[in-house]
C-alpha cells in the first residue's frame, strides 16, 4: 500500500499545476477572509450579532472550490491522458488506488486547509480587534486558545479535507473533469441558494441541514450555536455523510466499469 | 503503356464560408449526446427547482390564535397598476369641479415606536418616542374617490425632506427645503383644473412658486379633498454583519394647519375625518389617529404612507431560483465545446479545415449562444407561470408586472444563460482545461452572488460592490422591483435590490465575456493547436 501512496504523491507532486493550485487556494482563502474582517463595523454602543471566527474564515467559501479543482484533477486528468489505464495495470487492486489517491489528496489539503485557517484566524484577530469587536462589546479576543475558535479553525481544515474527498469520488464516479467539478460546484452552492428563496419553515430547515456546504460550515459558528438546526459535529458530520456516498460511488463505479 | 490518373474525390468541391462552419459546430454539438442532455438538464431542473420553490413557500395570516390561516392579502392597486401603500388620515370635503384649497401648516411632530408595535389597542401611543420621521408628511390632497390606490395629487411638508408635491404614488417633486416650524411656516396650494392639478408652495403667503403640475387622466368631476397626515413604520436597520437586524415600528405624524381657504365648489358644511387603512398596513389603529378643529385652526394625526409599496419580495425572481442549477449546467457545456477539442485533438483538425481562428471562435460563440438561449427562453417562459400559479396557490400575492417586465426577464434569464455559457467558452479556451475553466466560471458568477444575497455573510457595503462589479451582476436582468427616493426601505441585495438597473447589470456580465472573448481569440492566434 505504502507504494502506490508513494506513486500518487510522486504524480501529484510532479503535476506543475498542484503546487500552484494550492497555493492559490491558501492564499485567496487567507485573503478573503481578511477582506471580510476587514469590511465589518460594529458601531459603538450597539450590539452587533457578529460570529468572529466565521467572518474570519469567510475565504474557505473560495477556497473549497480550488481544493476541489485540484482533487478532481487528480482522477479525471488520469482519464483524459489514458494514464488511467497505465495505473490500473500497475495496481489492479482498483479500490487501493482510490485508496491511495483519497490519502495524498487529503494530505495534501489539510496541510494546505491548516495554513490558510492559520493565517485567516490570525488576520482576522488582529483585524477585528481594530473594528470595535474588543472585550468592551463582549467579544473575547479571536484566539485558537479559545476552546469554541479552535473547533471551528480545525474543523475548517477537516471540512476542507472532506470537500476534497467529496471531489474525489464524484469526479470517479463521473470520470469528466467539467461534469465532475460542476456536479460538486452544484452540490455545494445550490442548497444555499434554494434554502434562502424557499420560505416554508420545515422544507428550509431540512434544506439546511442537508446542504454539504451550510451544515458543514455550522463547525465554524462560535456564537449563538442555539440558532442552528444541527450542533457543529453535527453538521460536519452531514458533510462527511455526502462525502463517504461519493467516495462509495467511485468506488464502485471505478471497480465495475471498464477504464 | 498505361499511365495513372491521379486521385480525385469524387465529392464536389466544398467551400469554407462562414455558414459551413457554423454547420460543422452545430453539427459538433447536436451529435454530443451529453452535451444535448446537459442542455435538456437545464431546462428542467430551472423548472423543476421554480415549481419546488412555488409549491414551498407558503405565506398565510392568522387573524387570531384559534382562527383559520388565511392567503396573504395584496397590497392596494394603485393607478399604474402597481402595488401601492395608501394608508393616512383624511380630513374631507367633497369638491365639485375646478377649485383650489390653500393653507398654512405650522409644525410637524410625531411619535415613533420601537418595540415592533403598539401597547394597546386603547392606548397605543404609550411608550412612544417624539419625533418625526423623514418621510413623516402632513399637508393638502385631492383625490378621486377614499378608495385605497385611487388616484391623488397631495402637496405636503416632510419631516425631512422639505416641501414635496407626490401624485399616484410613484411621483415626487421637491418644493421649498428646510422644516416647518412656527418661525417659518409654509403655505400650500393646490388647484384643480380639468384633469390638472397644480401644486405652489410659499413661505409668506404672498410669494408664491409652482413646485409641479399632475395629470391625473379620468379625474371625476367631484373630488374628496382636504387635509391629510400620514407616517411611515420608523426603522432602523443596522448594516453590520452578522444578520442585520433590524429594529421599529409603526409611527405618527401631526400636522397643524391654520389659514385654511377653499376657493370653487364645496359644501359650506364641516370637515369629515376618515382614516383610510387595512389591516395588513404599518400603521397604528384609529383610535390613535383623527384630528381637532379650533378658532380656524386644524390638527390631524395620522399614521401610514402613501407611496409604491417595496416590502415585499421579487416574486418572479424567486421563481427562477433554479436559474443557477441551470447555468452551472451550461457553463460546464460552454466549457466542453472547446476543451472536448483540446482533450481529443480535434482542434487540430477544425483548425486545418478553418484556418481563421477567429472565426472558429465566432461560429462556436454564436452556435453555443443560440441553442442556449432557446433553452433558456423556453425554461424562463414555462418557469414563470408555472411558479407564479403554485405561489398563488400557497397563498402569495403575486405582483402586476407589466409585459414590458416580464419579457425583460424571460429574454434576460435566456440572455444570462447564453452569455454565462460563452463566458464558459471563452475561459475553456483560454485555460484548455476543463476543471480549473468551469471553476473560475462558476465561482466568479454563483459564489459572489451567493455570499451577496444571502443576508449576514458579508456587510452590505461588500454586497454592493460585489454586484456592481463582478460577473454575477448580470442577474440584476431578473429584478423587477424598483426603488423610489421617497420610501425609506432597506434596499440592499438580501432584500432584493441590485445596485445596478437591470439592464446595466446584464451589461457587466456581457463586459466579462467580451473581455475573456478577446483574450481567447489573441491567445488562440498566437499559441499552437
């Protein structure tokens, strides 16, 4: 097993286009982040109902979607070159190399995922200070020595983790990089879109919950946890549920269909 | 000896003009099974997500706790055939033909609430802060019957905005600046003649300026004119992050007027008050409204507005809410028609058969816009009627549109579409790889939308800006509500209000795709196949 690791992180390491495509995922997520912490006024005296950790992890919306880039790559440019056929030779065992792609993949987007969250959280903190978010309206300094900011910083990098293996086994499944990364951009962005024009309170409530993006986003929320139809594990736990049925799917499809 | 005669086709001739090539993408794309069912995919699930939404937004009022839930009532008619708030205290006399009324107002003052409502039903101003609103206003009105939504022509003070002559609802004039007070008073005229009513306004009383003159067409012969006060719900709304909330009430203005004089026919009786409301309006109960005649002086109380109604939401927008399942779909297609090339090498092959690039890029442009404009004209113009009828059916109201409207918005969702999948092209060509090209489409036009819209993510400030300039203000061409100056309303894009008209924000969109077009065609020419 430790060898067809070796050759996927070999594959993916030698791609000119991975590095820079996670670079560009820790930076704009960084960046994004720091725009939006950047952006708010809380007025003195009044009570803004603002979440500190979420505004400052704002970027992670942009930065999903180049993680996804990049996992996506990983199986269908495999197919577009015929190189699928040159590792499936290599490795037959067909679920090892879904195996092994699923770990670099990860790897390499936690790694990515814990440097942009850092950077965020530390702009953010040093932001948000500056913007009347002090100790004097009830806010505690944004800080990972915080019990609340620390779930929601590691649980960013989990949810980055599992939106990459989300990519994974949705572009196995579907092989094409243009039909794979439009059925994950759909998955992700539409369940927000429906839930905010659907008013009926049950079916937005539902909507909200299963939403891959919204409920796993509930592991960033730091106040006002009571609001939310899920508790934070919960609702990335909902985005690890869509996760594992894509990597199923893949699964099963790269092991009964001819490559 | 035999010799060999060269090889020639028996085929004709072909030619190489631009209608041949636009043959040959078509060809391409309708002999793609995926692509034709991506494109069929779209239409439906615009569809499909426009009826989910229809059929699952109820909207109901409950009069008491035990009573049954009733549909949403609509807001009055006013005479454009749009949706208007009429809500006020009329003092009256009814005014028989071409005449004038003329006053002097001397003070504005008011109460706001701001707890959400009223104490009681006997006592509701309890509680209540002074002040005026800005668009708290007292003056003089004729109108055409106490109908809510009849036609009207008012001249009135604001509590800030000065002077203003406003008729049927959507028009405003400014008059003299400054407030009304003791020190200085204002004089109002209004005069009737025919189907003109001509509004002056003067400081002394014996300087006199035309602010407007309103036609109001099929005016009757009598008229109910007089005095009115009205004041719209006081708000105030707090534009940080993090869910804007909002907090008010309804509010009161009073007007005290003196010098009152009627010229033409009137009835030599006295004054009738009359508060003119429905339930569903922002506005405190009667027993808080009315008005006192003494020694030639008149004060009226009144609580509502009179203006185009802007509380409610883009109904037709909300039923093409599936319009971005649909543009994902066609972006991704947009982007296959020229990255399919790259991956199987048949760039090559279109690029020897058609030497001029630009060309290449023009035919499919022009193929892939055309059937994705169809697609998108038949999913707005069954999408919308569709939705329309299952939100009346849960109890909606569904706004008059205009058909200039509605076919603004079932062209522009097909223009959209057509554009956003040309954007997809143009992208795909640029980048030749499908992923990365799909994902800066998608993420430049869904994600700004989406972290717009959806009120809480970003201040409204960023939300603005982000519609303003990026790919997704083109779904501006969807909006059908319209903001007014004289209504103070939240008009941010959580709300439902673009920063930019429809067709500028459509214009945005069309300026990305022009401008990645561009680039696609200089690249095109300069790098190998």
């Amino acid at each position: 097993m430790s060898d067809v690791v070796h050759a996927e992180w070999t594959k993916l390491r030698t791609l000119p286009g991975t590095g820079w495509l996670l670079l560009a995922a820790a930076a704009l997520t960084a960046a994004v982040g720091t725009i939006a912490a950047n952006a708010v006024t809380c007025p003195a005296g009044s009570s803004c109902q603002i979440d500190p950790a979420k505004v400052s992890l704002t970027g992670i919306d942009l930065g999903q979607a180049i993680v996804a880039i990049v996992a996506v790559t990983v199986i269908s440019g495999e197919y577009s070159t015929g190189m699928m056929r040159v590792t499936l030779t290599a490795t037959p065992g067909r679920w090892r190399v879904l195996a092994a792609k699923g770990a670099v993949v990860g790897a390499a987007t936690l790694v990515t995922g814990a440097v942009a969250v850092l950077a965020s959280v530390l702009a953010g903190g040093l932001l948000l200070d500056r913007h009347g978010l002090t100790p004097a309206h009830g806010y505690e300094a944004l800080s990972l020595g915080d019990g609340t900011v620390l779930r929601a910083a590691a649980g960013s990098v989990l949810y980055l983790g599992l939106i990459a293996l989300l990519s994974l086994g949705v572009a196995a499944a579907v092989r094409d990089s243009a039909v794979a990364i439009g059925v994950v951009l759909a998955l992700l962005f539409l369940f927000p879109i429906l839930s905010n024009v659907i008013t009926s309170p049950g079916l937005h409530r539902h909507l909200e919950q299963l939403s891959p993006m919204t409920a796993g986003q509930y592991i960033q929320a730091t106040t006002n946890l009571r609001s939310l139809p899920l508790t934070p594990w919960q609702g990335l736990g909902v985005l690890a549920a869509w996760t594992a049925g894509a990597m199923l799917a893949g699964a099963l499809v790269l092991r009964f269909r001819d490559a | 000896m035999a010799t060999l005669a060269p090889y020639r086709s028996e085929l004709r001739t072909g030619r190489d003009g631009f209608a041949q090539l636009l043959l040959a993408e078509w060809t391409k794309f309708r002999t793609v099974r995926g692509w034709v069912i991506g494109m069929v995919v779209a239409l439906l699930v615009i569809v499909g997500l426009g009826a989910l939404t229809g059929a699952n937004s109820e909207c109901g009022v409950q009069l008491g706790p035990n009573s049954p839930t009733l549909a949403c009532p609509a807001p009055a008619t006013g005479p454009g055939g749009e949706w208007v708030t009429d809500s006020f205290y009329f003092v009256r006399q009814p005014m028989a033909g071409n005449g004038s009324i003329t006053v002097r107002v001397t003070s504005l003052t008011g109460l706001y609430s701001t707890s959400g409502g009223f104490a009681s039903d006997q006592n509701p101003t309890s509680g209540m802060t002074p002040g005026v609103q800005p668009w708290s206003k007292a003056g003089i009105i004729v109108k055409a019957s106490t109908r809510q939504g009849a036609a009207y022509a008012a001249l009135m003070v604001t509590g800030g905005h000065g002077v203003r002559m406003q008729w049927d609802f959507t028009h405003d004039v400014a008059g003299l600046a400054g407030k009304v007070s003791a020190a200085s008073p204002r004089w109002l005229r209004l005069t009737r003649s025919g189907d003109t009513i001509t509004g002056y306004d003067s400081a002394d009383g014996a300087h006199w300026t035309r602010v407007g003159a309103a036609t109001l067409a099929g005016l009757p012969s009598t008229t109910q004119s007089g005095l009115f006060a009205a004041s719209p719900g006081y708000s105030v709304n707090t534009t940080s992050l993090g869910g804007g909330s909002s907090k008010g009430g309804p509010s009161l203005a009073t007007g005290t007027f003196d010098q009152v004089s009627q010229q033409g026919t009137w009835p030599a009786g006295r004054w009738t008050g009359q508060d003119i409301q429905r339930m569903t309006d922002v506005a405190l109960p009667a027993s808080a409204q009315g008005f006192t005649q003494a020694a030639g002086r008149l004060t009226v109380t009144g609580s509502g507005d009179i203006a185009p109604d802007t509380g409610d939401v883009d109904t037709i927008k909300k039923t093409l809410a599936g319009t971005f399942a649909g543009l994902i779909a066609v972006v991704v297609i947009g982007v296959m028609f020229i990255t399919a090339e790259y991956r199987r090498g048949l760039i090559r092959t279109t690029l020897a058969a058609s030497p001029r690039r630009g060309r290449v890029l023009a035919a499919k442009a022009i193929v892939l816009a055309t059937v994705t404009f169809a697609a998108g004209l038949v999913a707005a113009a069954v999408t919308i009627p569709l939705g329309e009828r299952l939100l009346h059916e849960s109890g909606n109201p569904i706004p008059p549109v205009t058909a200039l409207t509605w076919l603004q918005v079932v062209a522009g969702t097909a223009a959209l579409l057509a554009v956003s999948a040309v954007l997809g092209l143009a992208v795909g060509t640029l980048l030749r790889r499908s992923a990365g090209a799909v994902t800066a489409v998608i993420a430049g036009i869904v994600l700004p939308y989406l972290l717009a819209t959806i009120p809480g993510i970003l201040p409204v400030g960023a939300e603005q800006w982000l519609l303003r300039v990026t790919p997704a203000a083109g779904f501006a061409v969807q909006q059908t509500l319209t903001q007014y100056a004289q209504v103070h309303t939240v008009y941010t894009p959580g709300t439902g209000y673009f920063p930019l008209s429809p067709w500028a924000g459509f214009a945005v969109l069309c300026a990305w795709a022009a401008a990645a077009l561009v680039l696609a065609l200089f690249l095109l020419r300069r790098r190998d196949a």
